[in-house]
C-alpha cells in the first residue's frame, strides 16, 4: 500500500514494511484508512479473493500481498492515504498521512532495504545440523524441469544416508507448487513399501468450445494419446507418471520428519502433504496449508475474456483425485492442519523469529 507493506494477521492490518519514513510505522497496526474500519476493509477483501480450499490462512495471505491493488479497485481508496494507527506500545492512536509510490520504484527500494524478503535463487536446498544427526531439506518450489529436480532428490537423500542423519525437518512453506511429478518422488523417499499417489486424472471434454475467446483463439482440444474417454462417460488422463503403483525410491529416509507449512503451500506442494498426511509419515508445523484434501482442479489453465463485460476468467481444464479414500470426508476442502500450530506476532516477524523451525528442531532433537 502506497510507501508501506501489509500483513494481515488474524484479520487484523499491520504494517510490515515501512520505505518512506526510515522505518518508524513498522509493526503498527492499522485501525482505519481514510476513515474507512479496517474490518470493513479486510471483510471486503476477503470476499473478493479466490479460494484454494476452505482454509483462510492462505486467503489473509494473499490479500496482504497486493493490499495496495485492493484499496483501489476494491475499496475506490486512493494515495495520500491517512491512517489511524495503533501499537506503539501506549493505549494512544496516532493519524499519520503517506503518499503513493509508483510499483517500480517500491520493487527497487524492498531489493535494496529487505533482501531477505526476496525470492530464493535456489529451488531447494539441503542443510546438516548436529553434527549431520539432522537433516534440513527446504523447498521454496517445485517449479524446477523434472530432470533436474530428480537429481536433486537423490543427490540430496544420497547425502542424509552418508551422514547418518536421524531426523529430517523439511521446510516447505511458501512453496506455490510446481511439477507434479516431483511431489510424488519426494514422497517415494519418505516410504518404504509401494504406493498409489494420484487415483485418477479427469479432464471435462476431448475439446472445449470456448477456445473462441481465449486471447489467441487457442486449439484447445486433448492432444492424441494423452487421456480416453472411457465407459462411464469421462475423459481419463492416461500415462501421468503418478498414474499407477508407485515404488519406493533408494536410498529410502525412515527416520522421523517434520514438516514446516503455511497457507502458502498450494497445488503440487498440497499434493504431496496429503499423502504423507494420509500415510501418517511426519508431524506437521506451522498454519493450514492451502489446497483441498481429496485434490485440485489445475493442471493446464486458459484464460478467456468474457464477450460482453470484457472481464478476464481463468479456466482449470483437469481435476486431480489423491489416492487417499475417504479418511476426511467431513473436511474436504479444507488443507493440512497442523499437529502443532503456530501463530506469529507483527513482532515475530519483524524480529525474523522462526517459531515453526525452532519447534520443529526442539523435536528433531528429543527423537534421536
């Protein structure tokens, strides 16, 4: 939001960054917005923002990442902005008044002020600790070519073998997604006995009418060879490589792991903590993780623009089933909720106090 970033913290606004007055208003909360209650604010922009599962961490997530956007389209807000702010340690508000800064100028000052808030160079990472008695595997994507995550995998379980590692915290948080096939590999080295990972692949249709108004009048009928339509009336996916019984892969981990989430983790991430979840292989850490427990509806997206309102509408064409009967059917769509949840302060955060990991390595520590 214009000179400030914003987090949004059990349905309440703080200001997380703060790039136009050295940093003084960071860890405020704010109360109102040119007269406007924050509640309000919040309860409109949640009611406007997509849904990935029923979960709400993941939504209060993701209305702090483009709060500015919101106050206009959404709420016809527009710099200067006044604020009534709260937090400064004293039962007193305070009025400030900022100004606007243009996106570019706000991306050059958060690389240059908040490096650590930038994104990871490296799609995973593997760390020893103890002495190499626990293993630290982080993944901030999954959006990496399945070649090369492959050789990630199992250089990385390779190195946990070599040094004896007891325990394994895996670090997935804020982790979007990315191929599917490396959700299910990560899994086959968490297991010692074959699995089913996906049930079924479901596309709507061999071709689809609307391509007409997709931006580039796109061919969107099912290529060859890649899914048939079968007895019950449905086009099946064939030939997916998490089709099928799936083998355990070597060296295989079957120490305890601890799983650090957050309603960042959606889609191929979600995937792979539904089976593990499902097949009770670790202890999870953190918040609610995004997604759906029985699947997703993703795979190939289009976007169309509707003929009349001229408004944007992307299209999910296929719906994944997990291989994991029917053991939450009373809460299907909600994500993973943690065995241990952890809720952070403003001050957490602008302290960078890790509260999932310090957690996750206390056990670590006790289970070997």
């Amino acid at each position: 939001m214009a000179c400030l970033d914003v987090k949004v913290l059990d349905s309440k606004a703080y200001i997380s960054r703060d790039y136009a007055n050295g940093g003084s208003l960071a860890g405020r909360e704010i109360q109102s917005i040119n007269g406007v209650p924050t509640t309000h604010i919040i309860s409109t922009m949640l009611a406007a923002e997509s849904e990935d599962g029923d979960g709400q961490a993941s939504r209060q997530r993701n209305i702090g990442g483009h709060f500015g956007l919101d106050l206009i389209t959404l709420l016809g807000l527009r710099a200067p902005y006044t604020l009534v702010l709260a937090g400064d340690g004293t039962k007193n508000v305070e009025q400030v008044r900022v100004a606007g800064l243009r996106h570019e100028d706000l991306k050059r000052m958060s690389k240059m002020l908040f490096p650590q808030d930038q994104p990871k160079k490296d799609f995973a990472e593997l760390k020893f600790l103890d002495n190499g008695q626990i293993a630290q595997l982080t993944y901030s994507s999954f959006g990496t070519s399945s070649e090369e995550g492959q050789k990630f995998m199992k250089r990385a379980f390779e190195g946990i073998q070599s040094k004896g590692s007891k325990a394994l915290i895996l670090d997935l948080r804020g982790n979007g997604g990315g191929e599917d096939e490396l959700g299910k590999l990560l899994f086959s080295y968490l297991v010692d006995t074959p699995f089913k990972y996906y049930d079924d692949l479901i596309i709507n249709g061999m071709n689809f009418s609307f391509s007409k108004y997709t931006d580039n009048h796109a061919d969107l009928s099912v290529p060859a060879g890649v899914a048939e339509r079968r007895a019950d009336g449905r086009v099946h996916v064939i030939g997916h490589p998490n089709l099928g019984l799936q083998q355990p892969s070597k060296p295989t981990f079957t120490g305890p792991v601890y799983i650090l989430i957050d309603g960042g983790c959606f889609l191929t991430t979600a995937e792979f903590l539904t089976e593990v979840h499902s097949h009770h292989r670790a202890i999870f850490i953190g918040e609610e993780s995004a997604g759906g427990y029985y699947g997703n509806t993703s795979g190939s997206v289009v976007r169309i623009t509707l003929p009349n309102t001229k408004l944007g509408v992307f299209i999910p064409l296929m719906t994944y089933y997990m291989s994991v009967g029917d053991k939450r059917e009373h809460e299907a769509a909600r994500g993973i909720i943690p065995d241990i949840p952890v809720k952070y302060t403003i001050a957490d955060l602008e302290a960078g106090v890790d509260r999932d990991f310090g957690l996750a390595l206390d056990l670590a520590r006790k289970s070997r």
